[in-house]
C-alpha cells in the first residue's frame, strides 16, 4: 500500500511537468517581458519530469499523504517554475514570488513544525540577508533575488532559512568557480543564482 502511495505521488508530479513547463514559457509575457520560446533543450522536460517525481515520491515515502506532503510538494513545482525562468530570463518574476509568498503564508498554519511566528521571521531574515549584499554590491545579486529570499524564509521558517541560504550560497559559489576554471564563463559574465538559493531550500525542505 505504502509503495503504490509513492508510486502515485510521484505519479501526480511527473504530470506536472507540461504545466510547469508552460507556466516558465508563458508568465514572463504576462509580467511585461519578452515571451519565450520552447527550449531548445530537448532534455528540458524529462528532466522537468524526473525532479518532481523524484521530489514527490520522497515526500511520500518521508510523510505519507500529509499537509507536509502536499505543502512541499507544491513548494517543488513552484521552485522549477522560478528557476526555469531565472535561467531563460535572468528574472525572477513577482507575479510567481508574490502568490507563492501567500500560499506559505497560509501553509505555516497547516504544518506542525511551523507558525505563522517562524514564517514571518523566517522570511524578514532571508529577505535582509540578500539585501545587505544586493546594496553594497550591486550588479552582483538582483531585487528578486532578494525577494526570492523572502519567499524562502516564509516557507522554511526561522531559522532553517540561515542554513538554506547557506548552503545555497555556497553552492552557487562553488558552480560559478568551477565554470571560471573551465572558462564556461568570464568573470563579467552574469550568473543566475536564484536556482541555486532554490537548491540550499530544497535541501532543508526534504529533510522535514
């Protein structure tokens, strides 16, 4: 029973994938942006397709059908809309920060390990935490990273945001070293470094 549970799950988020790879496509347009086109990756959607499966499944196999479950699991299709777009678009767009921030918002209530206390100091801390940096250092991150950070600290909570934001600067400094060494890119080249902050999240959410 449990494993067709999994199977499912993982099942219900391998569907997602059309969705999610048409929403990246298509909301940049609607935000003001030039619209995109279908990837020339034609890896782009299996790929789409193995994260949330796998993403879904441990999430069913970790909580069962659960708030958990369903919550993060939501949190994982939302996280490839973002980081599709921040890698075609070096945006990050409000029009998908600004209704994730609310469903985390509203989830907080839903989780046993969270309130709506941890959420809110989660998401000031992540959100001043890239501030200070994206200030002192402009050009090097953007407003929606720094918004991005503030999604993220609502939906991991305080103070599980210190180690996302962590991990994920670390290991968005590491890809950027490794690319310089293999001159992938040069040193004024732009690197969007919203996917890897949604790594460092990933990281603390499938360990609830």
């Amino acid at each position: 029973m449990r494993l067709l549970t999994i199977l499912g799950w993982a099942a219900v988020g391998a569907a997602l994938t059309p969705l999610s790879d048409r929403a990246s496509l298509v909301l940049p347009a609607r935000g003001g942006h030039a619209a995109a086109t279908a990837s020339q990756h034609r890896l782009r959607r299996p790929l789409i397709a193995l994260w949330l499966a796998c993403a879904f499944g441990w999430l069913a196999w970790r909580h069962g059908l659960s708030p958990e479950t369903f919550v993060v699991s939501v949190y994982a299709a939302i996280f490839v809309i973002i980081a599709l777009i921040d890698l075609d678009h070096h945006l990050i767009l409000n029009l998908v920060v600004a209704p994730a921030a609310v469903f985390a918002l509203l989830a907080a209530f839903a989780l046993p390990q969270m309130s709506l206390a941890r959420a809110l100091v989660g998401g000031a801390t992540g959100f001043v935490l890239m501030l200070l940096p994206a200030a002192i250092l402009p050009g090097g991150l953007g407003a929606g990273d720094v918004k991005l950070a503030g999604f993220l600290g609502l939906a991991a909570g305080f103070p599980a945001i210190l180690t996302a934001l962590a991990s994920g600067i670390i290991l968005g400094g590491v890809a950027t070293l490794a690319l310089l060494i293999t001159r992938r890119i040069g040193r004024r080249d732009y690197v969007p470094y919203g996917p890897f902050l949604l790594l460092g999240a990933v990281l603390v959410l499938m360990q609830w």
